[in-house]
C-alpha cells in the first residue's frame, strides 16, 4: 500500500487584511497566492521566513518598441 507524502504548507500574513495566507511548499521567489480572506493577488517576496506583498506586473517598457 502506497502512503502519500503530507503537502508542507507555511503560512505568512497578508499584506492587505493580515490574515494567514497558506503557501505550499517548495516555496519560492515570486510563486503567486490568492488570499482567501479577501482574494488579494500576492506573491512571495521572501522565503525564510515567508513573506507576501501585492503581485505586480510591470507594464512592457515602451521605449523598446521603437527600435
């Protein structure tokens, strides 16, 4: 009988209402969560220990279109 690995979760406070956001493991720079208190777009920023901040997509550079 095959027994399945626990999935490792941590837990880090979100930016935006402070409540715990889990975040599964292996834990990464920029791997993306949703908060599932107040469904803000985050994204690890650090990982020992864990820490969230709002994603952010930066828009293309518009200087490079002119080449």
């Amino acid at each position: 009988m095959a027994t399945q690995q626990p999935v490792l979760t941590k837990t880090a406070e979100c930016p935006d209402c402070g409540e715990k956001v889990p975040v599964k493991a292996p834990i990464e720079m920029g791997q993306r969560v949703i908060c599932p208190n107040c469904m803000a777009d985050l994204e690890v920023v650090e990982t020992v220990p864990v820490e969230l901040d709002w994603f952010y997509e930066e828009p293309p550079d518009q200087d490079d279109e002119d080449w």
